[in-house]
C-alpha cells in the first residue's frame, strides 16, 4: 500500500455480462475494497448527469470500468490517462434482422438495399453507431460484399445516450429498451435491415417476428465476432493504477473469484445476468448461450489484445476516434501479472 489514502472509489460497468457485475452483485466488490476502508460509488447509477457522463469518457479520477470497448477507447485516443489491465471475452447474439415483407432472406439480398444505422448527436461517442457499422461490415464479408453494396441510412436520434436514464417514458425502469427507434425505421419502411445483438436484440427481434438474415455472434473466426462487446475492456485510470496497485489487487481479488464461483454454479450465474441485462434467463440463453458461466474470466493473453487492437483500427478507419494510438502502450500487464504470480505461489 502507498501512502496516498483515499475514501471513495468510483466504477462502473455496462448491463451485459461481465464478471465485475457479478462481483457486485454477489457483494465480493463491497467486501473487498472495505478491508482497506473504501467505498465504491457506482458512476452508472448516479442521479447526477455529469457523473454518469464519465461511464463514457472515462473522465473521474480513482475510477475503473468495465463494459463496451467503444467508450474507453475513444477516451484514450482522446488523451485520457487510463490504463488497460483485463479482457474478458463473452461471445453473444449478433444478427442482422429484416421483416418478412422485404424479401430479404439472405446476406446477398441486402445488396442494393437500405441498412438503417442510428445516429446520435454529436458530444459522446456514438458507440452504438460504431457497433451497428462493424456489424455490418462483417456479415457482408462474408459473402464477399463490402460496405458500398449497401445503401446506409441514417436514422437520425434527437437525444444523448445520457437521456436514456431519464424521464417518465422509462415507465419505472432502469433504461431504455435498446434498438427502439431502429425497429420503428423497420416497421415504417424507412429501412430495410439492422443490426441487433445481445439480449436486448433477441428481445425486439421477437416482438416484431423478424426474419433473421444472417447470425454471426458465434461465428468461428474471431475477427468477425469482434465488436464493441466483443471483446469487453476492464479500464483503470493512471492515478488509480500507479498510485494505489494494491486496489487494483483488491478489484482482481474480487473478479477472479466471481469467476471461479460463475463456473461452478450455471444456473445461478445465468439469473445474476439476466439481472444485470434487464433480460429473462430464457433470453440471456438464447442470446449468449449455454456457458456464458465458462466465459466470465479476465485475462491480457496476446490474442485478446490483438482483438482490442483490431477493433480499435476499425474504429480508426471509420473516423469514430480523436487520434490513433498504440494498444501496446494502452496495456498494463503490471497488475494482473502480479496478481497471478501471487496466486500460484
């Protein structure tokens, strides 16, 4: 431990399966940064619009995040001081879906056709746009087609991620059903395809009795799965990582063992996700299958950078970063290194 004391840790995570979540939720968060006396504030759950802003561009001090990759890396191309210290790798429905009437049935089918992609106002990073985009992408590589075979349409939103939190149309909820919009840009015929994915996908796919023109969340070749939840990013910022490692430890400690209690209890762990995602575990199983519980690790192997990489250029190719960057640079290996080689000695 250093001499810097600090009280109050921030964090947050995304609603889709990650093993911070069910850290959280299984209270091995709370237990572990107590022993040094500290308090963890969710950034996500605030009521304050300024703090939840920092779930997207990382801006909060004595902070980490886990979720989507699209926020942190705009952040680090945009000069945040953060630090990537985890990968997790939890593969998940990803679909391009149609109506019946289209007559779309195949990927060739959408050539000439019109893709309906969301777009939000400028200020925080479009990272639903992003997801949208390299999904695309990739379900038309793979029957040789390319983005300039589409027509993308732009399906224009009037209101900031951060308005989905908010207001008397949530109906009580936490957040707003994902893909709403996209799907009313289906059902007018403004559009004749989108994307969907996770379980918030399988969920609208149902309700309208769409036409599942492609899947791919599964697919085995790994550069066509990766997306923004493809592989999911654990994000510490500098002063949080130079200054107070053993946290960073404490936060491991908690993660690792969530992950060691996931892969012994499935059914279990398929409820605390369901939890998480607003979802039914009859819609996290359809969307990420069987043994998420087997999926919930944490790990800087070579081939997970690489994919963060690899996303991380597409991001830079398509003009959703400030600035390119280096993920080698971005990479702390200094934490969990030491994390594991405490655990097997």
């Amino acid at each position: 431990m250093t001499g810097n004391s600090i009280s109050e840790v921030w964090y947050t995570r995304c609603p889709v399966p990650t093993p911070v979540g069910l850290a959280a939720q299984l209270g091995y968060l709370d237990e572990e940064f107590r022993k040094d006396g500290v308090t963890l504030k969710s950034i996500i759950d605030s009521p304050d619009r300024n703090i939840r802003q920092s779930h997207f561009n990382h801006t909060l001090d004595w902070s980490f995040r886990h979720g989507g990759n699209v926020p942190p890396i705009r952040a680090r191309s945009e000069g945040r001081k953060t630090r990537l210290v985890g990968i997790t790798w939890t593969d998940e429905f990803q679909a391009i879906i149609t109506l019946p009437q289209t007559g779309i049935r195949t990927t060739k089918d959408l050539k000439g056709r019109r893709f309906g992609i969301a777009r939000r106002p400028e200020g925080i990073v479009d990272f639903m746009r992003a997801t949208a985009l390299k999904g695309l992408v990739s379900a038309l590589s793979l029957e040789g087609l390319v983005l300039d075979d589409v027509e993308t349409v732009d399906i224009a939103l009037s209101q900031s991620i951060l308005s989905t939190q908010e207001g008397p149309s949530l109906f009580g909820l936490k957040r707003r059903q994902a893909y709403g919009e996209e799907v009313a840009a289906l059902i007018r015929g403004d559009v004749d395809a989108i994307y969907v994915k996770g379980t918030a996908g399988i969920n609208v796919a149902n309700l309208i009795g769409a036409v599942q023109v492609v899947e791919f969340g599964f697919h085995p070749d790994a550069k066509i799965r990766i997306n923004s939840g493809s592989p999911r990013v654990l994000t510490v910022d500098e002063r949080l990582a130079d200054e107070r490692p053993d946290l960073v430890a404490r936060l491991l400690g908690s993660i690792f063992k969530a992950s060691t209690w996931a892969e012994a209890h499935p059914d279990e762990t398929r409820r605390f996700v369901a939890r998480e995602a607003g979802a039914t575990e009859e819609q996290v199983l359809a969307a990420n299958g069987p043994d998420v519980h087997k999926h919930l690790g944490l790990g800087l192997e070579p081939e997970l950078v690489a994919a963060v990489g690899h996303y991380k250029d597409f991001l830079h190719d398509f003009g959703f970063l400030a600035a390119d960057f280096d993920i080698g640079d971005w990479t702390d290996r200094r934490h969990i290194d030491a994390f594991t080689g405490q655990a097997v000695a």
